[in-house]
C-alpha cells in the first residue's frame, strides 16, 4: 500500500477573477434576460425565473437581500425581559411551520453549535404584502413567492462565537431532489440558482440545498415576509444608515440625502430594495445590508432598548408577529432566552458577516459560482466548530503541581500514518494539518491487525519524552473526531519526508518530540481556524461598522 499520490483539487473560481461586467449587476441581468433558463420543475410560472439576475424594471423584480435576517433579533432579546410571563406571551404569537418531514435528503450530524437559516420571502400574500406587488399581489397566490436572501447564522458551542454566512442568490449550485411545496410531488437534482430552491420547494428546500452543500446542519430557520420587515425596524424606532451620495430612486419611492438619515420601516424597506446604487450588483448589496443588519443587532441589544421594558416588550411582540420559524425553536424558550444572552455578549466583541468566495460562472458570467477550496475551507471551519471552549488548569495554591503548558501548533512535529485502504489519505491529512501551522515532517502508513483498516484515528507519542503528552493533546484538539493520545509509537511503513507548501512560521525547538498521528476510517478533518485570505476579505465585524457609510 502505497501514500505518496497526488490527490487532484479543483477550484472552480480561480481563473474568472475578472469579468467586463460585474456578476449579478443591473447591466449583466439586462444581458441574460433575453435567454433565461427554464423554470425549476413545477414551479410557479405566474411570476416566472428570474433567469440570473431578475433583469427588467418594475416591483416585481425588488431585490430583498440582507433585510430578512432582522428575523434574527426575534430571538436576540428575548432573554432580557426580567418577566417570565411577559416575554412568554409576546413569544407565543410567533408563527409556526414544521418541514422536517418535507427534507428529503440525509442530514449532517449535529455538532453542538447552534445554525439558523435566516430567510426572506417576498410573497404578496398575507397582510400588509399585497400593495408591493402591482397586479401580482391580486392574484390567488399573490403571485408565488421566492428568496433573494439567504443567510446562515452560526453560533458556536460555547455560544461565544457568531458567524453570519450570506449566500449570493445568483448562485450555481446543485440542488439536490426536494419535494415541491404546492404538489409534494418529487422533484428530481438539478443544477440552477441557489434561489430557486425556495421557488418551487420552499423553506424545506433550501435547508436540505445548504445542507447538501455545506455539510452543515441546520438547526432552526427564520423566514420575514415585507410587513414584518417594517414592523421590526419602527418597533426598534428606526435605524441610522450612512450613504456617500444621495438616492432619488422612483423605483423603491426613495429619496435620501448624502450623510445620515434615520429610517423608518418603510424608508427602510426601500433601502434594501434598492437597486439603483453604486455598481448595482447583489455582492455589493449583501456588504452594504450586512453593515445594515450589524447596526440593527447593535441596537436590538442595546441598553437603551434592554432596560426600557416598555419599549421592550413591544418589540418582541411586533417581532414575535413579523416572523416564522419551526416549532421547535419557537417553542423553546430556554433555547431563545440563550441565543438572546448570547448576542447581547457578541455585540461587544464582534459579531462576523461573511459573503462566500465567489467568481464568475465560467458558463455565464451572469452569475457567480463559490471558489474553491476556500469556500470548502469556511464550511470546515463551521463544521468543526464543535466544543465549548474552557479555560487552561493552572496549579493549586499552596501546592508543587506546574501549571499545564500551552503549546502552539508550530511547536508540534507530526509524522502522519495512513492507517486505512485509501490512497493518498496520509497526503491529505497532512496538507490538512500543515495549512494549519502544525509542522509536519514525516509521511508513511501503518499496518493495523489482520492487514485491515484501523477503525479510529490515534494519536502516539514517545513514553521518555516529558512534554509529549503537552503536543500531544494540542494535536488532538485539531483532529475531528478527537482521538485519545497514547504513550509509546508505532511501527511505520513506507516512512517517507514531507515538505511543505509554505513551510510553518517558526521553525519548532530543537529536541521537540514528534507525534505520530495514525489516520483511521473514522477520521472526519482537521479543524479549520485558519481562513483564506477570500474569507477574510469578504468578512466585515459588526462592532466596527457603527460610523461606516456606503
């Protein structure tokens, strides 16, 4: 058995970093609506696709991006209401809908973090919704319904840490087979917009579409319909906004001057819609309405709102109204209560909003396809966010004990083993841990008992060695699942060096013991702290975007 095979990796943005035209811009939706795709299977073809970008003029084609995940301050606050009763009552008049018998398709595990999927449905029906939809909204159905928005919220094991992950609804993906939301009939996998999962299989779709993608699981979702928008934003009494110039645009019925404005409900609502603004494209809408939604969490968890019970307790219960989420977690108070202190801890430090990397299609420059490996690399990191964080033991007063020592992954040499049937595993993983500064040296196999595959990942290290067991365990706690360190090494096969891509940082101390890191059949990845530089730059801080202007 051999483990020195190059595995191939294919990235499926490099390359289209440039385009004459902006992908999912005004200019570029106008180019492709002369050909637009067929619509999703059963889909409903009053409204019709948006065929890429929704080009053409008129309400109907309103862009809703970032507004829908206000949604999320439903649950924000909820916990600083000091009445059991009170927030019990407003809370009670969410509405409910279960799809988990609607998804089709296997679910990741759950990992201990807690995922919302934040949704925005611009559907004419129901209260409120029929006047931004012209002849549409008079219809049966008020015309159908669809997303343009599509967030996930990720909060950490710990409840410590928060990622808000916006998905371009312009694109490409594979969706998987979904039932179809009016008829229940299957629909079989296509490739198509991201969005038209929503279209044709609603909530149930698009959570089983992220899913599928992300091998992330969804834990919740959150949908926001026009009217609860607005009802939202005048119950928080308006948000600031900041633009560079200012907007006349008839098309929203929005007219704002240069430098700060505070925005009602329905100045609001016109806000986001807005499509007539800088280059007009949906990936600068998703930044400039994340900086929107970060001072809507800045103010929904802020003092002047917590200790007003009054004003508090009228803004859950407009909340409460304007939403819709699966009974499971609006029926759990303890849940909403810890997601309410979680964010109100979050604010200070930093709540993160992340757009996917993305490049141009190269079949349609139209719309965008996610690059890879870094948007895999994202979705690791969600994925392996997986324990509560806990303090280092230091040593008792009064006693000899050395308090334990922290080691850095620089510090930790690692000889990785390939210990199943797969050829080029040991490679993987050690590119895996290399990215994440572990400095690697050494590559080879290992035969388990019977010539069969080892069953769970271990982690040996030399029994003389005192501080082993310290690089030891910093190795474990980067290893999904996390394997057990054991004193004494194995027999390697095949011992091979290892050179990295970008050799580590700083070079590890002479006479730092080497851990041998046996991959088994049960080896899921190596945690991902270390983002691309396409993550980061597509990432902006809640707490910094108090004075920005867009």
């Amino acid at each position: 058995m051999t483990d020195y095979r190059s595995v191939p990796v294919v990235d499926t943005g490099q390359g289209y970093r440039g385009a004459p035209t902006q992908p999912g811009s005004r200019m570029a939706r106008r180019a492709a609506a002369s050909a637009p795709p067929p619509p999703p299977p059963d889909d409903r073809s009053a409204r019709g696709h948006r065929g890429g970008g929704g080009g053409g003029g008129g309400q109907n084609k309103m862009r809703i991006l970032a507004w829908v995940s206000i949604g999320l301050t439903t649950v924000m606050v909820a916990g600083a209401l000091t009445g059991y009763t009170v927030y019990r009552d407003a809370l009670g008049n969410i509405n409910k809908k279960s799809v988990n018998s609607d998804i089709l398709n296997p679910r990741p595990p759950e990992t201990g973090a807690l995922n919302v999927l934040l949704v925005g449905s611009d559907t004419r029906a129901g209260k409120g919704n029929a006047k931004y939809g012209q002849q549409l909204a008079r219809t049966a159905d008020a015309g159908g319904k669809r997303t343009d928005t599509i967030i996930l919220m990720h909060l950490s094991p710990g409840r410590d840490k928060a990622r808000l992950i916006s998905f371009p609804r312009d694109s490409m993906v594979q969706i998987p087979k979904c039932k179809n939301e009016t008829t229940k009939q299957e629909m079989p996998p296509r490739r198509d917009m991201i969005n038209s999962a929503y279209n044709s299989g609603g909530i149930a779709c698009t959570i089983s579409t992220i899913e599928t993608l992300t091998g992330i699981r969804v834990n919740h979702f959150v949908e926001v319909d026009f009217s609860g928008f607005k009802n939202i934003v005048d119950a928080l009494g308006g948000i600031e906004i900041c633009l560079k110039s200012g907007v006349n645009d008839k098309n929203s019925h929005l007219v704002l001057p240069p430098g700060k404005s505070l925005l009602n409900g329905e100045k609001a609502l016109g806000y986001v819609r807005l499509r007539h603004y800088g280059d007009g494209s949906d990936i600068q809408r998703i930044k400039r309405q994340q900086i929107f939604l970060s001072k809507v969490v800045a103010k929904a968890t802020s003092s002047e709102l917590l200790t007003d019970v009054g004003k508090l307790t009228d803004f859950i219960a407009a909340a409460g109204k304007s939403v819709t989420m699966d009974p499971e977690l609006a029926n759990d108070t303890e849940q909403l209560i810890n997601i309410a202190m979680s964010a109100k801890q979050l604010t200070a430090g930093g709540v993160k909003f992340t757009t996917i990397p993305w490049g141009p299609d190269p079949e349609d420059k139209n719309r965008v396809v996610w690059r890879q490996p870094d948007a895999n690399e994202l979705f690791t990191s969600i994925k392996t966010d997986t324990e509560v964080a806990t303090p280092a033991p230091s040593a008792s007063a009064g006693t000899d004990a050395k308090p334990k020592v922290t080691i850095k992954p620089e510090q930790v040499k690692v000889q990785v083993l390939n210990g199943t049937k797969t050829v080029g595993k040991g490679r993987e993983v050690a590119d895996q841990l290399a990215k994440e500064g572990f400095n690697v040296v050494g590559l080879g196999n290992y035969e388990a008992a019977g010539g069969q595959s080892l069953a769970k990942t271990e982690i040996h290290y030399a029994k003389t060695i005192e501080t082993a067991p310290d690089h030891a365990s910093t190795l474990a706690g980067a290893v999904v699942p996390k394997p057990a360190p054991a004193a004494g090494k194995v027999t390697v096969t095949n011992p091979q060096p290892y050179t990295a891509a970008a050799p580590p940082a700083t070079a590890a101390p002479k006479g730092t013991p080497v851990m041998q890191l046996v991959v088994g059949e049960d080896f899921e990845s190596v945690k991902v702290t270390k983002l691309p530089d396409s993550v980061n730059n597509s990432t902006i801080t809640a707490s910094e975007q108090k004075n920005a202007c867009t």
